[in-house]
C-alpha cells in the first residue's frame, strides 16, 4: 500500500504500559517506518528510525503511537509523531491540504509550531477550538469542517478520560474488546485481541472510552455496530524464521491451499458472482499498485487471452490512461485494501458509472467497503513490508476467474510445486552470495513472464537495495541493452525453452552478461515444476521474492522486523 503511516490508541480500565501499545504499532509498521513516537498521558517519546523498545513500564489506561512514513518535513524527532499543543496531544495519518493556511491563522492567533509537518496544525486547532466549544463532540465536528485533505486522527486531552478519533479517506477501525477499546489504521493491529470492530466512515468521529463509544458525522448521533471479522490469527502456528519475509514465503503453499478451498467453498456465490460481472462487462479494467499491478497484470494477460478484453493500469495514473464508463468492470487489487491511489481510482470509476469489485486481504478495507463485491485472497497477515504470499493468491485467484473463461491451469496442484520452489532455497542462497557485489541486476520476461520479471525487480530493489530493472525481453534491444556489459546478472525467465527468450538470453550473453535462466528445463540453472506458462509465473515470482530475500540478507540490509514480535517486546 502507499506508505503514509499508522496510528494507535488504547483505551482501558485494566492498565497497561507502552510494551503492548508498541507491540501493536509494530504491526502497523509495513505503513511507515522511518520515525515513530508514543505518548502515556504524561509523557512524550519520539524517535527517528524504526519502532523500537524503550523502557516505559509505567501502567497507564490510556496512550496513543504513531509509525510514520515522511510526506510533509524531513525524517526528525519533531516532525515525528504524536504532536502536542498545550493539553492537546493528536497522531495523525493522511494529509491536510490546507495546513499551511491553517498554520498561518493559528500562529497569527500565537500558537508556536514546533515541527514542519501538516499534522501539528490538528493539535493547535483543537486547542484553539476547545476554547470556543463546551463539548468536544463541537469540537471535533468543527475540526473536521475546518480540515481540507485526508485524516485519521487520535486525540487525547490532558486529564480527560477518552480517547477521541476522527477520519477521512485515511483507514480508522475501532477494536471492541471487553473493557477496553483500541483504535488503529487497521484490524493487524487488533485481530489477535478481538474480532469486532467497527470502521469509521468519511467525516465521522467518535468520543471512546474503555466500555464505550459514541460515532458522530456533521454534528449528528450515528448508530454503529461491531462487525466480526473471521480473519485474525491465521498465521498463529509461526516457526522459527529470522525475519517475517521469510516466514511469509514459506507460508505460500498452505495460504494458497487456503484459497483454493474457500473459492470452491465459502467464496464460490462471490466468486461466481464476479465472472458473472467479468462476462457481462464490455471491459474489464484491473487497477492496483506495485506487487498487486503485477499479479492484475497476469490477471489482465490470462482474460485477454480468453477472449476478455482486460486490461490492468497502475492506479497512479489511472485516469491519465483508462476510460471508463457504465460498461466497465473495474477490480481494484490490493493487499492492504487501503492503498490510496486505488481509492482514488475507484472514486473516479464510480463518478463515471463503473461497476467496482475487489480483490483483498484484509477484510473490511475501505477497498472491500468500496466495491459492490469482494473476493478474499486469505493469505493472512503480511507483517513484512516486502509483499510475497499476496502476489501469489491475487495470482491464483487471477487464475481461478479465467478458469472460468477456458483457461486451463493447474491451480490444484500448485500447493505442492510452491514447496519444491520453496526446496530450492540452498540454491538460490547460493546464487545470492554470488550476486550480492553487484550494483545492478535485470530480469527478463516475455508474456506471462514480463510481469514476473517486474515483480522480481521489484521485491530485489525493495528488499536488498540493488539497483534492478524487469523488462520485457523484446524491449531490451530499444535501448537498455547498452547497460549490458562483462559481469552483469541478467535473469531470464524461460518457460519451456521459449525460443524468444532464449534469443534475448543470448543477446545478453554475447555481450558478457552473467545470465542466469529462470525456466522448465533441465538446462536451465532453476528449473521450475510448471505445466503451463501460467504456473511458472506463479512459481518464478516465488524465487524471485527468495533471492531478494538471500541477497538482502547477504547485504545485511533491514529485511523487516523480528519474526516474535510479542516476545522482542516483552523482554524489555
Ligand atoms: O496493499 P496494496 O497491495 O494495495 O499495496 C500496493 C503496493 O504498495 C505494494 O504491493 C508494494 O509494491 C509492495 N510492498 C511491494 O513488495
């Protein structure tokens, strides 16, 4: 998802100290990770880097924290969240396009501003406001009127028992538990103490306490019940890993069985459903960003070849590019289901008519909520910033809807071959100790393979810092090919010795690259167990996310964060 940042509050009447206000904003970190801050009610920790643990042992009842993705003032403490004005302490995720009036008015008014952030405006603004309504429910309905842009907010006010929230376009749910309350930029941070929450639509903010809340919109009482959500704590049998990358690709087979099961099962009406909408559509649009653009773009690549006119556009530049109407589909894939620039799309989508669906994993997302049907890809909880187990559900469930259209593939049997992928670990170790000197890598694809190869890229630039490009084999010659000297790695995905492929391989090769074939055959330095072009995408970006994963390690870059987060934090 785009990174913004995450935000958490905790509301209780059995207390509770920083340990498991930070073990649940460690959850939150794959949202932002460059500062993060927390505050108890009386005191304020702010720090640059990712969330670490500090020894505040003091039992609280309340407290709030923030993981923050810079976007307005450079990565410092002061511009690190939560921010403070007089008795006035807020964390902030999304952005106020009129801060700087905001500010300009504020400090007229003698407010001094201690960051060059957006969000400190909300503190000095609820402080202003406070001295011009009794109630905060005016206040916080005079916030929102007064705030242009996006926003999920935490409140707290000196010596005021609640806790106060407020959103717009930014993710907000509230986590009922018995006794206590906890707000979050989503359900990760929550599932494993409850499984109901309510999620705060556009505009409305809510007075919690540690036994109640009450939701507002525009001055007005709104009636919000919990919804239950069955997601939580699939992933609780964890082994021992060094880091959750790793765990989370090793989870693939037994996610992926997961889906399977439930395509046929739980999610057939939905899934039915939505080839319906997929054949009554004149076209079909993908829309989605990053890992989940490369798994729409197979999505688009198996339709197309059925007949379907599909097509997948990053949902950045979505309107620069698309045009859409009463007769498209549009499917928004996301991981996270909150990524802004696909919220963006969709909004654009359904202003011109378009049918929306979905395909997420974390339930209940705004994208879910969005689109009038949602299909689940289960992969359970990605703790790892890198996204591995999605890319291959959304791949799989790509595959299961153009099963539907005559696509033949071999969903049934993919658990297993993810394993003998999995088994190739030792190899790819190898190869990563031989890369890691390198500065610069190419991956290259044609068809199904093009994709991958982006997708390969991808998780290696993320993960390990090296520089890498995944392109379209035929495009090489247009340009790039002149990189391409003594030394350098190209990986070429090859299914089953396609002669293209092997021509671009050669290419390169004729030019001194260090080519390493990623294909079916015995001659090729991987060889996958794919019986069709279909499963060898599924199982090449596998590999790919295991060799990101080795040459990250090599390099001793910071893959994610400890794999027992509960237990790196207890022992404080
Ligand atoms: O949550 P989303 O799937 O919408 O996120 C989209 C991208 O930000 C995400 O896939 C990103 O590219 C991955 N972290 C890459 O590993």
């Amino acid at each position: 998802m785009s990174r913004l940042c995450g935000i958490i509050g905790i509301i209780s009447q059995e207390p509770f100290t920083s340990q498991e206000v930070l073990s649940r904003l460690k959850k939150l970190e794959y949202r932002g990770y460059d500062s993060w801050g927390y505050w108890n009610g009386k005191t304020l920790t702010r720090k640059t880097g990712k969330i670490a643990v500090f020894d505040d042992k003091e039992p609280v009842t309340a407290a709030m924290a923030h993981t923050r993705w810079a976007t307005h003032g450079g990565v410092t403490e002061a511009n690190a969240h939560p921010h403070r004005a007089g008795d006035v302490t807020i964390v902030h995720n999304g952005i106020i396009e009129n801060w700087q009036e905001l500010r300009h008015d504020l400090e007229a008014a003698g407010a001094t501003f201690r960051s060059e952030t957006d969000s400190e405006v909300i503190a000095h603004l609820v402080r202003r406001l406070r001295t011009q309504h009794e109630s905060m429910e005016n206040v916080l309905a005079a916030l929102t009127e007064a705030v242009q842009g996006t926003f999920a907010t935490l409140i707290m006010v000196d010596g005021d028992p609640h806790l106060y929230a407020a959103k717009r376009d930014s993710p907000l749910a509230l986590g009922v538990c018995d006794g206590r309350m906890i707000l979050a930029s989503d359900i990760y941070a929550f599932s494993d103490a409850t499984q109901r929450a309510i999620f705060f639509e556009n505009d409305e903010y809510a007075i919690v306490s540690a036994t109640g809340y009450r939701f507002f919109k525009h001055g007005a009482p709104v009636a919000k019940e919990p919804h239950t959500f069955t997601w939580a704590a699939m992933e609780e049998d964890k082994r021992e890993h060094a880091h959750f990358m790793l765990k989370e690709i090793d989870e693939e087979p037994a996610a992926l069985a997961r889906l399977i099961a439930s395509l046929t099962g739980e999610q057939r009406a939905d899934y039915g459903k939505l080839v319906a909408l997929i054949r009554g559509a004149q076209k079909v649009v993908f829309t989605a960003a990053g890992t989940a653009y490369h798994a729409s773009l197979l999505g688009a690549s198996f339709l197309h070849q059925q007949g379907v006119d599909a097509q997948a556009i990053i949902a950045s530049e979505f309107e620069n590019f698309i045009t859409v109407d009463e007769g498209t589909l549009v499917i928004a894939v996301s991981q996270s289901g909150e990524t802004m620039d696909v919220i963006e799309a969709l909004k654009y989508s359904k202003e011109r008519g378009a049918t929306l669906a979905a395909i997420v994993n974390v339930p209940y997302s705004t994208i879910e909520r969005m689109s009038a049907l949602s299909l689940q890809i289960l992969a359970g909880q990605e703790v790892a910033v890198a996204s591995t187990k999605a890319f291959t559900n959304q791949a799989a469930v790509m595959l299961a809807l153009a099963q539907s259209f005559g696509y033949a593939n071999g969903l049934a049997a993919l658990p297993e071959k993810l394993g003998t992928v999995l088994a190739l670990e030792p190899a790819v170790r190898a190869l990563a100790k031989r890369l890691s000197p390198q500065r610069d890598l190419y991956v290259l694809g044609r068809k199904l393979g093009y994709p991958v190869a982006r997708e390969f890229a991808l998780k290696i630039k993320e993960i390990s810092y090296i520089h890498a490009e995944g392109m379209m084999g035929g495009e090489l010659k247009h340009g790039t090919i002149a990189l391409i000297e003594q030394g350098v790695p190209v990986v070429a995905l090859v299914y089953d010795g396609d002669p293209k492929m092997r021509s671009n391989a050669q290419e390169v090769r004729a030019r001194g690259a260090d080519v390493i074939t990623v294909g079916t055959r015995e001659e090729d330095d991987f060889t996958l167990p794919a019986a069709s072009e279909a499963e060898f995408a599924v199982l090449a970006a596998t590999l790919g996310q295991l060799l990101a994963y080795h040459l990250a390690k090599e390099l001793g870059r910071p893959i994610d964060k400890p794999r027992n987060l509960a237990k790196s934090v207890t022992v404080l």
